[in-house]
C-alpha cells in the first residue's frame, strides 16, 4: 500500500510589529490529481493516457489546462522551493476564489496577482524550505511571504502550491499540487501575510 505524506496549512497577517491574526497549522486534506499521480510515478510508474484527466488515468495538467505525459531524466526534479520576488507562476500562490476543493482541481479559482494596484499583492521570494528529522518523521517546511500595498484591504480565500518540470521538449510545466480553500484572511493595506505549509513523511520502520 502506498502511503502518502501528510499536509498541514498556517496562516499569520501581521502589520509592523503587530500580529493582527494567526490560524496554526491544521490538517489540511488537500492534495489534488496532480499530486497523486505524480507521486505514483515516482514510484515507478510511467505517465500515460495524454487526452483524459479523470480517474484510472496516469498523467499530469499544467496550469494552462493542458494534459501532458511528458517525461525525462529532469522530470524527477519537480520544484516548489526557490520562487523569486514577483514570481506567482510557481511556489506558494494565494487567492480569492471560494469554491470546494476538488480533486481535478488544476488552478486556483481566482489567483491574485502580484503588483502594488489594487486587488494584487506583492509577492515575495519563497525562504529556503526546511527539514527536520524526529523518530521516523520529516517534516518540510516551506514559507512565503506576501505584501499588501495594494491601497485596499484584500480578502484571501484560497491558496495553492504550484511546482514546475522542465519536460523533453524543453518547455516549463507549471503544475498544481494542492489547493486550500479557507475562511477569509483579511489583509490590510500595508500589512503582511504569511503562508506557511508543512509536508510530513513517516518513514520509520
């Protein structure tokens, strides 16, 4: 049986020295189709069956809609970790939309974009993800800021965690992984929100 890692999602919105809200970390059950399969490959499986994104298929959908079966030696090397400032294609991403999560999810519903004008947020590097290692469990920890200075107080609902393959045709494929749909996080204009989401591993004996 192959067993999956589990994933916790927090939250904190601060404004100068003062934290204005904090959500700790809570299970967070949302791994979507990408995630899955993607995990399966590695495993050893191939990615197979380029048209349909449904159950029973193994394959991946990038953030444009396109299904994709593409895979070579880099295609292991799926990152999540090293986003710059200003770069909202991949690593953490935020946003307003409200509906459920599903597990053909493939996007966000609405992404805000980054920018300083109103109804965008300014996105930040991503920090350098962190491991730590006790009994059996790792746990990795990957952190993004976001910058409001937008003029207006921004609503977010939603967040993801975006990745990218470089495929065999030498093209970035950006790819979703998991999607969380929340309680609105309210962000003042000049404040500061903090995502933080923790990957645990159980690989004791």
């Amino acid at each position: 049986m192959m067993i999956y890692p589990k994933l916790k999602l927090g939250l904190t919105i601060s404004k100068g020295n003062e934290i204005l809200e904090h959500r700790p970390m809570v299970d967070a059950h949302s791994w979507v189709r990408n995630f899955y399969n993607h995990y399966t490959f590695l495993a050893g499986a191939f990615l197979k069956d380029a048209t349909t994104f449904s159950d029973g298929k193994m394959n991946l959908k990038d953030t444009s809609g396109s299904v994709f079966t593409e895979t070579s030696s880099t295609s292991h090397c799926f990152r999540i970790d090293t986003a710059g400032a200003g770069t909202e294609s991949w690593g953490i991403v935020v946003g307003t939309g409200s509906t459920a999560v599903t597990i053909d999810d493939y996007i966000l519903q609405t992404r805000t974009a980054h920018g300083t004008t109103s109804g965008k947020i300014s996105y930040a590097a991503a920090t350098a993800t962190t491991a730590s290692w006790v009994g059996g469990i790792v746990t990795e920890t990957l952190v993004r800021y976001f910058n409001n200075n937008s003029g207006d107080t921004l609503e977010i609902t939603e967040s993801g965690i975006y990745g990218y393959f470089w495929n065999t045709v030498a093209v970035w494929k950006y790819v979703m992984i998991c999607r969380d749909v929340f309680a609105a996080a309210s962000i003042p204009d000049a404040a500061q929100l903090k995502m933080v989401y923790e990957v645990t591993f159980d690989v004791s004996p």
